[in-house]
C-alpha cells in the first residue's frame, strides 16, 4: 500500500514538473516575434496566430502542413501589400519545449477567419502604402465600391467586339475590393466609352454572386467582409454571370467558339492573385480540395481556351496579377496582343482602391487624356495605352520597400509583329486607305497595310503613316506651301524591330533642297500624270521623259538625301533626262511650270 502511494506521489510530481515545462501561448509569440525579427530579421511582416486548436496549417494550393509535435501555430506575411503569391512562413512552437521549427510557403491561409494578427505595430507601412492615393485618382467611390457612370457616356457602338472578365479572388478574405474596382472600371469603359453590347461581355468573378460574403472591404490584418455588387455599372442589372472558376471558363469560351466569326474582336482581362507556378488565382470553395484544379489556370491552359476561337480577327489581353509576364511570355498567338503588370518572376502591387498598372491603362484607353495619343490619330492603340500604364505606374517607376529591400514591378508587353501598335479595343486600324480629292487642313491619315493617294495637298501639313506601304499615285501633288511627311511606321513589339522609314516633302517654289530620309514608297504606274505634266516611264532603267501642257521653266532632281544631282532649265513642254549613270533606288522629281508646281517620286531599277 505504501508503494503504491509513493508510485502516486511520483507520477503527479511528474506530471507537476511537466505542467511547468509546457510552453504557454503567450510566450510562444514571443518567441517568435524576436525570431521573426532577430533571426529572420522581417521587419516590415505580419505575424498571425491560431486562436483554435488546429492540427495542420491548411494553405490555398498547397498540401497541408501538420507538424511533428503537438505545438503554437503561427503564419508569417512577408509582404503583405504584395499580390499572392509571395513568401510567407509557417512557424511551429513546441507546446513541450519551446522548439522552433519554420517552414517556407508562397500561398495565403485559408481559413483566415481562425488567426490573430501578432504585430499590428508593424503594419504601420502597409497601412499608409495601401491608403496611398485611394481618393486621388479622379475616380468617386460608395463605401469603397466604385460608383458608376466613371466616363461620359458616347454614342459609339463596337458591333464586332467581345470581351471577358476575370477576377477569382481566391475566398472572401483575399478577394480585395480594389479587383472588384478594377473589373467594374474596365466593364464601364466598354459599355459607355466603346459601345460594348452587354450581352457580348462575359464576367466570371468571386463566387458569381451569391448572396453571401465574398469580399474584404478592409485590410489583410483586420477584414471586413461583405456582399459585393453583382451590377458594374449602375442600370439595376447583374452583370457578373459566373464564378471565376476554370470550368466556367472554359464554357465561356466554348460559347465565344460558336459565336465569334471573322470579323470580330476579342479582349480578356484578369486581376486578383498569381503563383508562379499555378498561374491565374480562381475562386477556392470550402470543399475544394487543395488540389482541385477549378481553383487556378496556368498559361497553357489559357492559351487552350484561346484557341478554341477558330474564328476571329484579334485577340488582346489586359492582365494586372502577380506572375502574370508568365502568360505574356507563353501565350503567342496570331493576331493577338498581351499587356501584364509585372514579369513572369515577380509579384504586382496595389492600392487600397485600385490596382495602380491596370487603373492607369484603363483611363489610358478611356480617351480623356491627351498625353496618350502620341501618334495624334485620335484613337488609342494598345501600345500606347502600355506605354503610358507603364509610365504611370508608381510600382513600376519608384516600386515599394519590404524589410530593406526595393522591389518593382516590371510591365511587359508582346505583340504579334506590330499589331498592338495598330490595335484598338475594338479592333485594329482599318487595313487600307484611298484617299483623294484636296486636303486643305492639317491632318494624320493612318492604315495597317497601305495607303493609296491621289490628293492634293494645299496650305496644309499632312501626314501618311503605315506600316506597309504608301502608294502616291498620279493627282498627287503637294502646292501652295504644303507640306506633306510620309512615314513608314516603326514597329515595337518586344518580339520584332523594324526600321522607321520616312520622308518629308514641301512644296517651296524657290526652294532646290529635298528633305527624305529613306524610303517610303512604291509607285506602281509607269506613266505619272501630275497637274497637267505626264512623267514616264515610272520605274524607269535610266531615260526620263517629262511633258507639259505648259511651258516647263526648270526641273530638279534629287536623292533620298536631299542631295541635287540634277537641276536644268527648260523652255519648252518637254524634257528628256538620262540618269542611268546614278544608282539604282528611288528619287525626287520637281518640275516647275508656268502653270504648276509639282513634286513627284521616281524610281530607278
């Protein structure tokens, strides 16, 4: 009897001096604070907490993480004002003996709603950098949702225009307001400022708008959660039809295969998180399991959606996700045009409100703003909206600070030879122009292929711009101190360089200097009839005959440089010129009459 009273006393001794040694929650989060701060030294983190007994630490697209030993558990935001993905750590703290042991992840938590920020001193740089700039975008807000009617309404339509919406989100915790922004601001651009048909335009968002919570209208620290709007852009309508989940996605375009032909236009665009190695960040349902492969959509597997368009004319996509230069870098498809915030290794940044790259782009093509239209063609090309997102974007041009480092994002763009340099959102440049008559005013005349002209230029500056060719034809003529600049347009695409041909062409009667820089033209008649005074042969191996219903009082002409290697008097209605013993390529002819003045190119083989 007494060794068994002794054997108790032991064990509850024991059991004493084990209660003692157990590592309480308390002071397991500060063992991790100074490990995060000291060891790891992350000053600018967001240590997170389970405040219930949890036995794995469960993250979206990644396999559960249970530890070894019953422990504390603890989540790390390395950089909470960045997109998903990006670093985060898993720490585990023994509840035996204080032991730490930390895990490295990419993916956010899932069941958010069971953690406890640790640090909220230290969120005191992502909370101004999210706040940055929320109400001084020219844009008007109801609670944080951007209000409609953001652009002047127009009467233009695009009857041959397509679009599709995405925005996943994830779950409820980081389904941001500022995608919602962005999709709804991007929805009002195509309805009011082109004309987009509703029931052309496709939005797969969150949960496609159930009537439950799906969106954090505060920060990643504190949520607050509700019901996001389903109508975009004010008129009493849902415009959100489906959840952002890759089976919708793909019956979305199942449904553009058998509606688009030919003549029609496709643009995408995407926002919310990205992983570099699953792709587009869809909508996570509880039940998902984490690999269900509804939750995410890799390049390829957009670029098979894409290709099911058997039928189209163009296709141009607008991404603003982390990673997403990876679908910039493997989605190449003909006729296509894709624009994306960052590169395909690095995360993109937001504000509150707004995600900066795709806000910028959007008012880009919205028209308002002159600074845009570089070409002054009055109309917006997809790379000049880049250009100018690109330009705009203050994580692009001063990037943000985390724990002593400068990250940027860095806009990529590709194209498919010059497309997006002649791409609109509702369709790229018309592809040949024949302009004739007489053009009195100052004006820009554009074309994908060619341009074929007859006019007559007088007391204007006119220009021809394509990126083909520029076809001057007889009737052309430039007189009476017009001027006129033709220019074979230079391509930008990150995959191609062409070279920028052009030439300047004025119309001075004492002036002998021709300013060209290179080549802009084929002419395509052998006989040239200009004003009253007929050229041929035109190509010419050497001979050059010039005739005048009038007297011809002198004829000059000169190189692609400006260079005189001709310059004699007439006297008579006609004029014979050898120049055979000049190099093959093309010249400037300008012969001066009694009763015209004109300017012609010719070409010599």
């Amino acid at each position: 009897m007494r060794k068994k009273y002794l054997l108790t006393l032991l064990l509850a001794f024991f059991s004493y001096l084990s209660a003692m040694a157990a590592v309480s929650l308390e002071e397991a989060k500060a063992k991790v604070k100074d490990y995060v701060e000291s060891t790891l030294n992350l000053k600018n983190s967001v240590i997170y907490y389970n405040t219930t007994n949890e036995t794995q630490v469960e993250l979206f697209r990644r396999k559960p993480i249970v530890p070894s030993v019953s422990s504390w558990f603890f989540f790390v935001d390395q950089m909470p004002n960045a997109g998903w993905s990006h670093p985060v750590k898993v720490i585990f703290v023994s509840k035996k003996n204080g032991a730490i042991s930390c895990i490295s992840s990419d993916m956010p938590l899932l069941k958010k709603d069971s953690w406890e920020p640790l640090n909220s001193s230290m969120t005191v740089l992502r909370k101004n950098l999210s706040n940055a700039n929320a109400s001084s975008n020219g844009l008007t807000y109801n609670n944080r949702f951007l209000k409609p009617h953001q652009f002047t309404k127009t009467t233009a339509t695009s009857p041959n225009s397509y679009a599709v919406i995405i925005s996943g989100g994830i779950n409820k915790s980081y389904n941001y307001i500022r995608y919602w922004n962005d999709c709804a601001l991007i929805y009002q651009l195509l309805v009011d400022v082109y004309g987009f048909s509703k029931d052309k335009i496709y939005v797969l968002m969150a949960d496609g708008g159930k009537n439950e919570d799906n969106t954090n209208t505060n920060n990643y620290e504190y949520p607050n959660y509700v019901i996001a709007p389903t109508d975009l852009d004010g008129d009493g309508n849902k415009d959100i039809q489906y959840a952002a989940r890759k089976n919708n996605i793909s019956t979305v375009f199942n449904t553009l295969s058998r509606r688009m032909t030919s003549n029609d236009n496709l643009f995408v665009f995407t926002t919310d998180h990205g992983s570099q190695y699953d792709g587009l960040c869809l909508w996570h349902y509880d039940s998902d399991s984490y690999d269900d492969p509804n939750q995410y959509m890799t390049p390829s597997q957009f670029e098979t959606e894409l290709n099911k368009i058997k039928s189209r004319r163009t296709i141009s996509v607008l991404m603003a996700q982390c990673y997403s230069g990876a679908f910039a870098k493997a989605v190449h498809l003909d006729n296509s045009t894709i624009c994306t915030a960052a590169n395909e290794c690095e995360w993109s940044w937001g504000s509150s409100n707004y995600d900066d790259f795709a806000y910028h782009f959007t008012m880009a093509l919205s028209k308002t703003l002159e600074t845009v239209d570089k070409d002054k063609d009055l109309n917006i090309s997809f790379k000049e909206a880049f250009d100018y997102a690109k330009a705009n974007d203050r994580f692009a041009v001063s990037g943000a600070w985390s724990d002593g480092v400068h990250y940027y994002e860095h806009p990529q763009y590709w194209s498919d030879g010059c497309l997006g340099e002649r791409q609109h959102l509702d369709g790229p440049l018309v592809d040949t122009r024949s302009i004739s008559g007489t053009t009195t005013s100052n004006i820009v005349r554009r074309a994908t292929v060619k341009i074929t002209s007859t006019t007559k230029i007088s007391r204007a500056d006119v220009g021809f711009q394509s990126y083909g060719k520029i076809f001057l034809k007889s009737g052309f003529k430039v007189s009476n101190g017009g001027k006129f600049k033709g220019t074979i347009l230079e391509c930008n695409s990150s995959n191609t360089s062409n070279t920028l041909r052009s030439a300047d062409v004025y119309d001075d009667y004492d002036n002998e200097e021709f300013e060209f820089n290179s080549e802009i033209t084929d002419i395509d008649d052998e006989i040239s009839e200009v004003g009253g005074i007929e050229i041929y042969p035109n190509p010419t191996d050497g001979l050059l005959h010039i005739n005048s219903s009038s007297t011809i009082n002198k004829v000059i002409v000169a190189d692609m440089t400006g260079k005189v290697i001709v310059d004699v008097n007439g006297g008579s209605d006609k004029v014979e010129l050898d120049l055979s013993s000049n190099a093959k390529g093309i010249y400037v002819l300008k012969v001066i009459s009694e009763d015209d003045n004109i300017v012609e190119k010719i070409v010599l083989e």
